[in-house]
C-alpha cells in the first residue's frame, strides 16, 4: 500500500490553495449578492426570490449578470445603510448621554441636599464644563 503524501506534489498544494481562495471569494461574492438584494427596498419580493432561485441553480453566471446590470446601485444602497446606521447610532447616544445641563442640574440637587460641599460642587462642575 503506498503512502497518500507521496503522491501530493507540491504542483497539488499549490492547486488546493488556488481552489480554497477561488472558494472563499465565491462565497464572499454570493453573500454580498444577496446581502444586496435584501437591502434594496425597491426591488420587489417577487425579483428577489427570482434572483435567488438563478444564484442557486445557475450560480456563476448570475453573479455575473447581477455584477454587470446591478453592480453600480450596490455602493450606493451600501452607503445609503451606512448613512442609516450612523443616524441611528447618533440618536441613540444622543438620547442615552447626559447633556451637561443636565448634570448640573444634578450637582446642584446634591448640593442643596447637602450631599456635596460647595468645594465639591465647584470641583465637579469645572469638570463638566470643561
């Protein structure tokens, strides 16, 4: 029984790394598609499926085809969800952060409580203000 190695030439590494990276990029291209497609609010539901169904059963020319006649939206519309995300996270801190206002309000609430000394208050407040 000969040994399985001996057979594996370096000619057959070098093939498997080219495979495995034409693999990887196949699967990257297939999921940005449809990352595309769902992102697309103009495209209806019937187009999507329609174009999932060709990316399933005639997979490399319909990422071509897609590339070609659909490649230019896709940075737009991933720009365009970007823009979207950052708004979203920029309201959400907005509205979680304290403003320094209200800050102040606080400290001055602590200091006519007594719970901060006067000194304590002017530490605190230079802080705030900057």
């Amino acid at each position: 029984m000969p040994l399985v190695f001996a057979d594996f030439t370096f000619g057959h590494a070098l093939l498997t790394v080219v495979e495995i990276f034409f693999f990887v990029i196949w699967v990257w291209l297939f999921i940005t598609i449809v990352m595309d497609l769902f992102r697309d609010h103009e495209l209806s539901g019937g187009w999507k499926a329609l174009w999932c169904l060709f990316l399933i059963v005639v997979p490399f020319v319909s990422a071509l085809v897609y590339l070609i006649f659909r490649g230019n939206g896709m940075r737009d519309r991933a720009i365009a969800q970007q823009r979207e995300i950052q708004q979203a996270t920029d309201a959400y801190i907005r509205d979680v952060a304290p403003s320094p206002a209200d800050e102040l309000t606080k400290l001055s609430e602590l200091r006519d409580k007594g719970a901060l000394s006067d000194e304590e208050f002017q530490r605190l407040k230079a802080k705030i203000v900057g």
